[in-house]
C-alpha cells in the first residue's frame, strides 16, 4: 500500500466511518434531505462533520440543493456544460443563492462602515435583472442578478443595497474576454465572498451600464459591482429615495419577458421562530 492510500475501515471500527453505513450511502442521503426540503443549515452542518461527508457534500449535495431550489436557475445555467459543472463548485454557486455578502469599504465605493453578511430566506434572481449589468457588446452572455437587499445605514443616509448575480459559462463569456483584452487588472486585496478567486471591479473597468443603477433603484454612479474569475457577480449600490418625480421612471424594453424572473430560495425552513437572517454560516 502507498504511502498515499487510506487504511480500509476496520471491520471493528465505528460504523460511522464505514462505507455501507446509512448516513454515507448517498441515496440515503439524498432522501433525508429531501425531507427537510434541502435545509442549507444543516447541509452546512453535515458537511463539516468528517471529510467524506465533506467531499459528498461538494460532489453531490450542493447541487442537489441548488437544483431543488432554483430548477430554472441552474438549469439555464449548466446549459451546455455536459458535466453539469460550475464555476467555483456547486457549494460556492450555494452560498450565492442563501447569503448576502454585505458590504465593506472599497476604492470606489465609500461607506461609514462595514455591513455584515447575512443567510437570506428569500431572493429572486432574474435574468432580465442581469441583462441591465452587461454593457452593449457583452449582451450575449447570460447573467441571474438578484434584487438588492436593503441594508439601513442609520436615519441621515440612503439605504446601502448589495446584491449578487451569476454568469453562465463565464469561461466563454463576452464579458471575461472584453476584461482580458483591454487587460483589466484584477483587484489587489479583494477576493470573492462566494469562492475566494480573484475579483475585477466592473466600476474601475468602466463595465457598468447605466441601466444597472435604473435596474436597483440608486442614481448613476452610486454603485460598485465584481466579477470574480469563475463568474460570481457582488456588489453594492446606494437606494434612491422615491420622490414622486421618480416613481414612473421608466425601465427598457428588457422588461418585456419579466415572466423569465425567477425566484430563487423562497423555502428556507425556520423552525420554531429561528431566524436564519442573523446567522452567518460558512459554507
Ligand atoms: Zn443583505
Ligand atoms: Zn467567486
């Protein structure tokens, strides 16, 4: 036997670490968690238990997660990857749909102070929402964003909206190769909340539209987003208050097919008053 290579389990051992046991047979699995309609607390709780529920969380759970809460979704967005992969891993494409990332101070983007991430027990991504984050030339790709999440700032400030979106094979993507041609540098210090990878800031690259601030309700130039390499898009924006000059603003014609939106995690289960918005897991 290599040096690499793991004992067999012990006959005598805990039956926990045995591959027949019933917490490790995948099926079994799939079925209690079928139960409890895919609990992301508990997957988060499970995957931490030992190293192989880890590694059949990552291979098998999370997409099973994603794909229970967000068909549409996650369908549109494996279209055309035969393995049915995603950027950053099914776990990373997770924690997207459950958790807002808040918000901390950038180059570009000032804010008083930090506001933290939250779980989230409902948001809606839609694709019509992405499309106003892509610039002319990068209209082809396919992008989810969600709806911003109203963080309060105190009395005397705007409402701070963070928001968080996903490409479709960003890979080969418009936008990544527009990013590399003109050469975008990538961020120094910032990494993405979703994966860790790499981030560019669409703001420093003069990628963002003037409809993604129409899109989140904030004024032109109050509002930063990143696209990490694997595709993860996060970012904030300031929420304009409505005055009723503002209230018929009119979007573009891309909310025609607004019946392609999608809602996303609207089944979270709480039990017994347990909040899952003041909890921050990692996942
Ligand atoms: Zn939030
Ligand atoms: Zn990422």
């Amino acid at each position: 036997m290599s040096a690499n290579q793991r004992p067999r389990p012990n006959p005598q051992s805990d039956d926990s670490e045995s591959g027949d046991s019933g917490i490790l047979n995948e099926r079994i699995l799939v079925l209690v968690f079928e139960s409890i309609n895919w609990d992301p607390h508990v997957l988060c709780l499970t995957a931490c238990v030992n190293r192989k529920l880890r590694a059949i969380a990552k291979r098998l759970l999370w997409r099973k997660l994603c794909v229970s809460r967000a068909p549409r979704m996650i369908a549109a967005l494996v279209n055309g990857a035969p393995n049915g992969r995603v950027g950053g891993g099914w776990n990373a494409l997770a924690k997207l749909l459950f958790f807002c990332c808040g918000c901390d101070p950038t180059r570009n983007f000032w804010v008083n102070r930090a506001s933290p991430g939250h779980f989230v027990k409902a948001t809606r991504f839609s694709k019509t929402s992405g499309r106003s984050f892509l610039t002319k030339k990068c209209r082809g790709d396919l992008l989810y964003v969600s709806d911003p999440c109203e963080h309060p700032m105190g009395d005397n400030e705007e409402d701070l909206g963070v928001y968080r979106g996903v490409f479709r094979g960003f890979t080969k993507s418009k936008t990544r190769a527009y990013l590399i041609r003109r050469q975008v540098e990538l961020e120094e210090r910032i990494r993405c909340p979703y994966c860790g990878a790499r981030v560019w800031s669409m703001t420093a690259a003069k990628l963002v539209p003037k409809s993604a601030s129409r899109r989140l309700g904030s004024h032109e130039g109050r509002l930063e987003y990143f696209v990490c390499l694997n595709g993860h898009l996060y970012g904030t924006c300031w929420l304009a208050r409505l005055s009723s000059d503002d209230e018929d603003d009119d979007y573009d014609e891309d909310d025609e097919d607004d019946e392609d939106e999608y809602y996303g995690n609207d089944a979270v289960h709480t039990k017994g008053g347990h909040d899952p918005v003041d909890e921050t897991h990692e996942s």
